[in-house]
C-alpha cells in the first residue's frame, strides 16, 4: 500500500513539474484567495475537461455556473459567476523567472477591474515593480494638452473611475478602457468626452507592463 502511494505520489509530482510553465498548473494551485467560489478540486475538473476538448462549464460554491472563456498556455479567463470575471496571464523571462498578472473585472452594472500581482508560489508583488507608471488611473485617459480648468471640471464631473481591464486582446496586451458611459449621464458624458481617451494599452516587457507609446 505504501509503495502504491509512494509511486502515485511520483505521477503527479511528474505532471506538475512538466506543466510547470503552463498557467493551467497556477490555475489550479491558486490559494483560494483570488478565486473564492471555485474550489481547487472543481478547478483541476474544469483543466481536465479543457484537454479532453469537452465544454468547461461547471458549478461554484454558491451553486452558480462557472466557466473558462478562454486558455492557452500562458493566459486564462474564467467566468466565476454571473458578476466576476477572472484572467491570469503570465509574464515570463527566461525559463525561470514568471510573473502572475491577475486582473479580477466586477462585470455588474458596468465594468470595474482591478490588477494584481505574484510570484509563482502566489505570494504577492507590489504592483510598482510590474507596472510601470503605476496603476491605472482615470488621470491616464485624459488627454495631453487639456486644459488644466478643463481637467479640474472633468474630475469634478466623474464621482468614481470604472476601468476595464483585460489582456484578452490580439497580441496579448493590457488593454484599459474606461466605462464612464455607462453611469454618466448623457449631459455630463458629453461634457468630458471630447477630451478623453476610449482606452489606452501596455505591453509586455519580459515581467513588467510599460504604457503603449501613442
């Protein structure tokens, strides 16, 4: 019986260490802090199913249907329930220096997302040290050369910033795209929008995200 485990133990040590570079292996091995409806068992489900090319759909904690939109080797975007939305995408040097990017998007009444960062043992980064230039704020969409009256009534006008986050675009970029139309009025959205930006873009550099040059 020993031996038996002993050997079973090898098999899925040895699956691990071959899908080590795959997002699918932080997926599952995720803590449970970023996806907290979706236990690890259900996880490891939802990967197997994926290989075997059959749907990926199944259930959460609060027995609400989850599913991944979208996989490849580095990035994933699951659907944890009705409300959230989840993207890991790996940010890679090397063979052995990796960067998690998690963008966590509250998709009701309209978009908001928020950016995260950590190592491969899913132990935090500060966001500086990946995000050049710092989070992204509502500051960034304004143009340059608004002026600076101008900037003081749009800031005015937006109570709090929504923005939209995702790298589940053509060439794998963070793109960022504001959702301001969405719960300004038409008056005041028509105010401010000649002077915004729809949506702005990082690149990938290695294990950090560097603003898109206009």
């Amino acid at each position: 019986m020993r031996m038996k485990y002993v050997i079973t133990l090898l098999i899925l040590l040895a699956g691990t260490i071959t899908k080590a570079e795959s997002v699918r292996t932080f997926f599952i091995s995720e803590p449970g802090k970023v996806f907290v409806l979706i236990p690890q068992g259900v996880r490891a489900a939802m990967i197997t199913m994926a290989e075997e090319g059959k749907k990926i759909v199944s259930n959460n904690s609060d027995n609400g249907t989850v599913q991944i939109d979208s996989l490849t080797e580095s990035f994933i975007s699951v659907r944890c329930s009705d409300a959230k939305q989840v993207e890991i995408k790996m940010l890679t040097k090397g063979k052995s220096d990796t960067v998690l990017a998690v963008v966590e998007t509250m998709r009701l009444p309209a978009m908001d997302s928020k950016i995260s960062f950590y190592n491969t043992r899913w132990q935090p980064i500060a966001p500086g040290k990946c995000l050049k230039g710092g989070m992204v704020e509502m500051r960034h969409f304004i143009k340059r050369g608004t002026p600076a009256a101008t900037v003081e009534m749009i800031e005015r006008t937006i109570p709090f910033p929504l923005i939209w986050l995702s790298f589940a675009h053509e060439g794998g970029k963070l793109v960022a795209k504001h959702q301001l139309k969405a719960f300004l009025s038409e008056e005041d959205f028509g105010k401010i929008a000649p002077y915004l930006l729809d949506a702005i873009s990082y690149d990938i550099l290695n294990t950090q995200l560097k603003r898109t040059k206009p």
